[in-house]
C-alpha cells in the first residue's frame, strides 16, 4: 500500500490523532479511512463525537476485533474491551458491519464508503473471525 500512488498513509501517535488526521483530510476533499484495533474506539472516542460525529465527517473505520468471541488469538488483555467494542458502536450511534472472512470484501468496502458518504459520519468495517489469524 505505501508503494500504491492511489493512497496517502499518514502515520499517527494514538487513533485520537488519527480521527483528527482523517477528519482535517476529509474536509480537504479526500476520501479517509482509520485502521484501529477495537481498543482505539475508546482512545478516539472523544475525537469521534466532538469532531466527525459533531461536524459530520464521513471517515471509514477499518477495526480489529481484538478480543472479540472470534478473536483466533483472543487473550485476557483484549477480552474486555473486545467484548464492550459492539455496545461502544451502539452507543456512539456509529454504523458497523463485522466481517469474519474476506468474502466479498472488497463489495462491503464499496458498501460501507458509500453508506458514510450517503450518513457524512464515520462507519466502521470491524474485522475478526479469518483477519485474526
């Protein structure tokens, strides 16, 4: 992907700076995307609702499920937080869909830009099941 003109990567200290990152370039006209694990929800929290949610900033959310039931590798360090990532959408009220294999992925990525374009707030792709491996 750093090789691929088509994206700009835009390395960041913690998921809060890169909601912030993704929001300013979103606004800037570009299409955006934050790779998290499920433990960045709550570090970007703050960001998500002031910022993207407050303003209306569509950014898509590309989130590992770390922790969650279909965590291959789920250990105690994630089994909380992994457990709460599911109510932590809800309660945000933010969009997500969870893929557990890579079938039709590259349909639910088409899917989840147009659904946080057509909303203009953040949508989240979370990733477990096969991605955790």
């Amino acid at each position: 992907m750093r090789n691929d003109p088509r994206f700009m990567l835009a390395p960041a200290a913690s998921e809060a700076d890169a909601v912030s990152i993704a929001v300013g370039a979103t606004l800037g006209g570009k299409q955006t995307a934050c790779y998290m694990e499920s433990t960045g929800i709550y570090v970007s929290c703050y960001q998500l609702v002031v910022v993207a949610l407050h303003l209306r900033v569509p950014v898509l959310l590309l989130v590992s499920h770390l922790g969650g039931f279909d965590d291959q590798r789920n250990s105690f360090l994630y089994s909380l937080p992994g457990r709460r990532l599911i109510p932590q959408f809800k309660a945000l009220d933010v969009e997500y869909k969870v893929l557990e294999d890579g079938e039709n992925l590259e349909t639910n990525i088409r899917s989840a830009a147009r659904t946080m374009n057509a909303l203009r707030e953040p949508v989240a792709l979370v990733f477990t099941g096969e991605f955790t491996v």
